[in-house]
C-alpha cells in the first residue's frame, strides 16, 4: 500500500503492520481484521494512525470528562486526513486510589509506553488531567519516541463557598485547622465540600495538576496556551480538535518526542514552575520524564536554574486566585512572554514553532493574577535543594509555600516513625512538643509506605493550633500534596526505610535548618550515628507479591525521580 500521506517520504510506522514490505500474510491479517469488522474502506491503511490515549475513567473523577473530549480530537484527526484509534490506560484518581496515587504512576507509563508502542500507531494525543495522569502518559510516550501531543484536561469551575473563592485541596487543609479550633462544625464542612466542586475538571489551584498540564506547555508538548483552559469551557474543545489536526502534521513532518524533549525544554519547565509557584511533585515527574527520554537532569538543576526565579502567579497555594482566573488573565502564555529573558524561546514545540514564536505576543489582562517579573509577587519563587546528614542524596522545600522566620531554624526532633505512630500521638496532650520543635517523619518514602505518600504536610497538633500557630517545620522523606503549603521539607533521600539517617533520628535531636545555605543536619558525632547505625533494623517490606512487591524491589530514590530502574530510557524501535 502507498504511502502519500507522509511529506518526509518515510514510511510510516504504522506500514510495518498494514503493509510490511512485499505484502503477504502479515499486512493481509492485520488489514483483514480491521476492515472485515469496523467496515473500513481500503485506503484508510495508508492514514497517519492516531492512537488517543486517554485516562478517562469514573475511578478517576478529575477526568470524566475526557471520554467527550476524544470525540474533538477525532474530529480534527480526520479533518487532517489521519485515522483515529482512542484506546483506554489505567488512570489514577488521586483522591480515590489507595494507599497513594504516586504508587501507579510508573504502572500507568508502563501501560502507556506498551500500549503505544505495540500497537500501529504513527502518532499519539494524551489526554491527562488529574496529577499522575499527565506524567505517566509522557513517560510511557517518551520512552516509545513517536510524535506525541498533550491535551491537558483542565481545572474546575471556581469553587465559591460564602462570597470566597475556595481552592480544592488548599481550602481543605485550612478546613482541617478551622475544625480543629472550632471556628467549623460539620455542617459548615457539607456545606463547603459541595462549593468545591462545580464542574468537571481537576483541582482549581496550582496544584499537582495545574503544575503538570503547565509543565506539558512549557516543554512544548501542547498548543499554545492549552494548560489553563477551564474543562468545561468550549474553547476547551477547540484546543482538543486542533490538537487532532496538529497530530497529523507532527506525523508528517516526523516531528517525535525527542525533538521536544530537549534539554533546553526541561531547563524552561523548571524556570516556568517557578514562575508559576508550582507543584514539588514537579520535581519527581520531571526527572522521571528526563530518564525515559534520555536527557541528564538532576535535583541540583532544580535548585541552580529555579531558586532564584521570580514568582509571578497569584494562584493559591502560593496566592490568592484559582485556574480560572490564571486563564481570564492570559494563561501561560503570558508567563512565558513576560519570562522570555529566562527561557531559551528557540526549543521547538507541537506546532512546529518555537516557544518564543508561539508566545511573543500574549498579553496579560489581569495584573494581578500575573505580576511582571520586575515587580514580582515573590523575589525567588523556585525549589530549594537541601543537603546534610539529614539527607546525604538532597531533600526539597519550597520557600514560596513556607513561613519566611522559620527558614532558618534550630528545633529539638519530635519523631514520628510512621503515619500511624503520628496519628496515634500528634493530638495527644501530653506530647512533648512545642511551635519551637522540628516534626520528623519517618516510613513515607518510595519504598517505605510504600509509593511515597503526599503526607509530608503534617497536621499540626491541636495544642498549638489553639495558640493561632499555622506552621512549625516538619521533616520526612514522603511528599505533599501541590495545594498544600508550609516550612515542609520532603523528599528527604536517601529514605528511613533504605537506611537513611532519617532514620537514626530521635527525640530530642537538635535539628538545623538553613534554607538560605541550602543545608539541614542534625547535630550527632560520628561516633554516635554509628551506634545507632549498628543498632537499626530495617523495617518489613510492606508488600510480598504483585505490583507493589515489584515496586518496592526495583524504585529508585526520590531524588532520581522515583521511577521503577528497569523503565529508564526507552525501546526506541521504531
Ligand atoms: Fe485530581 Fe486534584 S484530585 S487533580
Ligand atoms: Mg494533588
């Protein structure tokens, strides 16, 4: 069968199956099949073939949506002169699934990357929304390497609760203080919950998932301006259609992945997530995303080429406004215009253009929900990289979420050596604690939980709630959730559970933080911590068979990224 369709005159991936050279059996079962049962007329096998990957699933309820929003990414494949195959993966509802959405990510990329990658496809639209969706699908994209294209969900309605705009994920913690102080009953929390939720869509903050479709732009992997689109908005399903049309250029024009992908597309998603007091699950995502694709990043990168950046989105968890706002004031476009002297705008993205040429004319129609880098929200907004005996391979905070006097801070250690243990003492009133301690955490790790749980925002204890105090600092190796904020130190590597000194810590231990040096220890003699060395038992692996066993087996450290070892890098093969 020829191939017309593909101006670089390669033959397309998907020929292999359809039309392997000098015919025969093989072209004759795979074509057979498909037209004796869907009813194809004969030239659809020489299309461009578009899978669409899509993470709709009622398990997962940030992406109900997507199943709808297939059928305009359908229309726009075929208006291109593509042919259209939407194919289900596993997706994560990050409130939903037990114990921790972060445990799957890497089982959804590898049902991704096989699912791509095994299948006739020239091409591939994600369709992503709630927080692990998004990097999963790029991951399992990245390491097949065919032309791939993001449609980002998208985020919620405003929630509105009271004349206030309430932010999911945000607004519950505040609502976990409030009823700890008694300022909330029960009925205010229904009333509230209801508000939260208007529409379909993921969490309205700049959380996980708005960091993430905002990472998916910044790299180049979306349209232009896709990220902040409401999900229930039409233009919404505008981006969707024209995301089809652009898949079927990129297949012609063999515009793969790893042109994207570039190590310059990376550096400008950690200036951008600064920029837009994003997620610190970003970090972990975006280093997992640089394994497959093969590009060196490491967790100082983070730390060189965004602590210093300035805070230019007033979006909660950081600020004021929700997703809905940051699109009614110009979206990302306008972030990455107003950055341009920060960015390399010459990486190239979906549509063929560069970053700079897509965005060189954004304007911003709400100053205060994006300030201009001159006269930022913050002065330096990005991921501060911590080292010490606390965390010989780094731990990770993000002063733009944390309380500016506790940045430097010396504490005695309360230990907590798992979240039951924690749950068990924190509201005790006779806990030795006080606004002056250092909350450590242990067991909340990769392996530890295991998948690393977003717990490292430890509620604070009621006793010092009642006081009026919002935060104390805490300390673990887990990680927090994007909307949540406070002196949080996470990702703490290497882990208790692998032997860490996390894990050697006990009460009373005098904790040292120093964000402005980039460095937290605990004040030990050598001698000391080798006794307790000596001493330590590693913890029971908490899983004996299936994924989990697999999982804990064979993840890497946060500070790599967290993915399963044997998934790093990709096949390639095509
Ligand atoms: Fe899905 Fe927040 S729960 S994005
Ligand atoms: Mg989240």
């Amino acid at each position: 069968m020829s191939n017309n369709n593909n101006n670089n005159n390669k033959e397309l991936r998907s020929q292999k199956w359809f039309a392997p050279s000098g015919g025969g059996k093989g072209g004759f079962v795979h074509r057979k099949a498909w037209r004796k049962n869907q009813g194809l007329p004969a030239d659809t096998y020489g299309k461009p073939v578009i899978g669409i990957c899509n993470t709709w699933s009622e398990l997962s309820p940030c992406n109900t949506h997507l199943r709808g929003l297939a059928e305009s990414v359908k229309r726009g494949i075929i208006e291109a002169g593509g042919y259209p195959l939407e194919f289900p993966i596993m997706s994560t509802g990050e409130t939903i699934i037990k114990p921790t959405a972060m445990l799957f990510r890497n089982l959804m990329s590898m049902d991704a990357e096989e699912s791509i990658g095994s299948n006739p496809l020239d091409g591939v639209v994600l369709l992503t929304g709630c927080d692990k969706t998004t990097p999963a699908t790029i991951m399992g994209a990245a390491s097949v390497d065919i032309p791939t294209i993001v449609v980002p969900g998208g985020a919620m309605l405003n929630g509105r609760f009271r004349g206030e705009n309430i932010g999911n994920g945000t607004y519950v913690w505040k609502l976990k203080e409030k009823i700890k102080t008694g300022e909330f009953t029960q009925k205010d929390v229904k009333d509230a919950e209801v508000c939260s939720a208007r529409s379909e869509g993921h969490c309205t903050t700049m959380g996980t998932a708005s960091s993430m479709a905002c990472m998916a732009e910044a790299l180049g992997l979306t349209l232009p301006g896709a990220a902040a689109i409401p999900a229930v908005d039409s233009r919404k399903k505008t981006m969707a259609q024209l995301s089809g049309r652009q898949i079927v250029e990129m297949v012609k024009s063999d515009l793969k992945i790893s042109k994207i992908l570039t190590r310059k597309a990376f550096e400008n998603a950690i200036v951008v997530n600064a920029a837009i007091g994003g997620s610190t699950n970003f970090i972990i995502h975006l280093q997992a995303i640089a394994g497959r694709i093969g590009v060196a990043l490491n967790l100082q990168d983070f730390d060189d080429l965004g602590s210093k950046i300035p805070l230019l989105v007033n979006l909660m968890p950081s600020g004021k406004y929700l997703m809905e706002e940051f699109y009614d004031a110009g979206g990302l476009p306008v972030v990455l215009n107003y950055m341009k002297d920060y960015l390399h705008n010459d990486t190239i993205t979906v549509n063929g253009n560069t970053l700079g040429e897509n965005n060189d004319d954004a304007i911003c129609f709400r100053d205060d929900v994006i300030y201009k880098p001159s006269d930022p929200l913050q002065k330096e907004a990005g991921i501060a990289v911590l080292r010490g005996n606390l965390c010989e391979n780094g731990a990770v905070i993000k002063p733009s979420a944390a309380t500016e006097s506790l940045l430097v801070h010396t504490g005695k250690a309360v230990v907590f050596e798992n979240m039951t243990d924690f749950r068990n003492k924190i509201d005790d009133p006779n806990l030795d604690i006080d606004e002056t301690s250092v909350m450590v955490l242990k067991s909340v790790g990769p392996v530890g939980f295991p998948g690393m749980p977003e717990v490292g925002n430890l509620d604070l204890p009621e006793k010092i709630l009642k006081k009026g105090i919002k935060d104390m600092v805490r300390i673990s190796d887990g990680r927090m959730s994007g909307t949540a904020f406070g002196t949080v130190i996470l990702h703490v590597s290497p882990e208790s559970a692998v032997g860490g000194n996390l894990a050697l810590v006990e009460n009373g231990d005098t904790i040292i933080l120093d964000v402005p040096n980039r460095t937290l220890n605990m004040e030990i003699s050598d001698e000391e911590l080798q006794k307790r060395r000596d001493k330590w038992i590693a913890p029971e692996s908490k899983a004996k068979r299936g994924y989990p066993n697999l999982f804990i087996n064979t993840v890497q450290q946060a500070h790599l990224g967290a993915d399963l070892d044997f998934l790093v890098g990709g096949s390639k093969d095509n």
